[in-house]
C-alpha cells in the first residue's frame, strides 16, 4: 500500500526534503512469558546490549519445527550481518553515542500469553504500546522503573486503551503483562552470552561484562523483591 493512500499520514514527513528526525526505535521480539509489551530504555547502550542483542523470536504454530523454541536474533537482522557480531554490536554502539541527542530506544513483544496459553492482548494493542513509546519522546508520560528500563503506568495505558481502541485495560492485566520475572530475564541474558560467544569467538571482552553486570543487577534486585517484580515495586 502507498503510504499517501493512508488519512492521517504526516504529508509534511513525507514529503520533507532533507529527511525528517529520528527520534525513536523500537525492537521487537517474540516470547511468550518473559518480555513486557514495551519498555524504554535507560540510554542508548542499554537499548542495544538489553534490547536490541537480546531479541529473540519464539516460535510459533504458523513457522516450522517444534513450537516454543527460541532462537536469537540480535537487533532482528542476523540474515544481513555480514562480519563479525561483536564488531556490528560495537559499532550500533559507538554510531548511536556519538551524536548529541539520540534517539530513545524501545524493547517490544506483543506475544505474551496468559497461563492458559491465549495470548493477552490482541494484535491492535501494539497501537498502544506505540503511542505511550511516542508520548515518552516528548515527556508526556511518567514511567515506573525496573532493572532493565521503564515501563508504562496503568492509568496511562488504560486511557490509551480507552482513546484508540475503545477498550477497557484492567488492572490484572497489566499487572501480569508489566511484572518483571527475574529469573527468566537471567536465562534470557544467559542465552545471549552464549549466542555472541558461538558466533564470535572475537566477542569484545566489554559485552559479556555488561551482561554479567546486568544479571548482577537483576540477582540481587530478586533477592530483595523476589522473582517477580510487581510494576511500580522497583526501586533499584
């Protein structure tokens, strides 16, 4: 579909000549039962070592193979890495530090599911996710922390929910989607550390130090709060 054949596209963006800012990038992954639906980022080398590296796509009915499996995919573009992962790693790094304003970066997984197995929100939620990830570029919203970033408010949410989709967002649901399992992120972190040291053994040393660092963080933030963190509990 051309994008002038949609209402409300930005004719201005689109048509700018000089391009336009880029003030956001979101990262998107795919689990069933560890990622929050959205979550910013502390700094631009949070949003690449925690939410860019890490992304990992579970898999599905629709794809081939056993369901539930996951397989990593550091900033969902391993098909088109073509030299080493430490060193494009690195490099996301330096290229997003060496200008004065980056863009914020964002962490996504719209495929949470509930314990009986049904995913929790519909695939028109991300409208929302989207919109509070638009409204933390410009302040518009306060946000909880949690050992790996910020994540929404429930009053926030539940009026975005209410404005774009007509629908109401409750508090349990929240609740279950925004907790942050500890021990779940660990294994997760884990898995990234083994996948950079598989497919590059040249891995800078600096990585796996912030990644340990990192699984640090989130030991000790279990051992004060226990292993699931309740939104709004997390107080470093």
């Amino acid at each position: 579909m051309r994008l002038d054949y949609l209402d409300n596209i930005d004719r201005e963006g689109f048509e700018a000549k000089n391009g336009v800012k880029v003030e956001g990038i979101l990262y998107g992954g795919r689990d069933s039962d560890t990622t929050v639906p959205v979550e910013e980022s502390p700094t631009w080398r949070d949003g690449i070592l925690l939410k860019a590296a890490t992304l990992e796509s579970e898999t599905t009915s629709a794809t081939l193979g056993s369901e539930g499996e996951r397989t990593s995919d550091p900033m969902a573009n391993m098909d088109f890495v073509s030299y080493p992962l430490g060193d494009y790693t690195m490099n996301n790094i330096r290229f997003g530090e060496s200008v004065k304003n980056p863009p914020k970066i964002f962490g996504n997984n719209y495929f949470m599911r509930a314990p009986d197995g049904e995913f929790m929100t519909s695939k028109l939620a991300k409208k929302v996710w989207l919109h509070w990830a638009e409204g933390r570029i410009h302040g518009e919203y306060e946000a909880y922390d949690t050992p790996t970033g910020k994540i929404p408010r429930y009053d926030d949410v539940n009026a975005l929910f209410t404005k774009h989709l007509g629908e109401d967002f409750t508090k349990a649901d929240y609740d279950y989607l925004f907790t942050f399992r500890c021990s779940k992120w660990i294994k997760k972190l884990v898995r990234t550390k083994a996948f950079y040291a598989k497919m590059d053994e040249n891995t800078p040393a600096e990585l796996f130090a912030y990644w340990d660092e990192a699984i640090a963080k989130i030991e000790a933030a279990r051992d004060k709060y226990g292993d699931e963190i309740l939104p709004g509990s997390y107080h470093g």
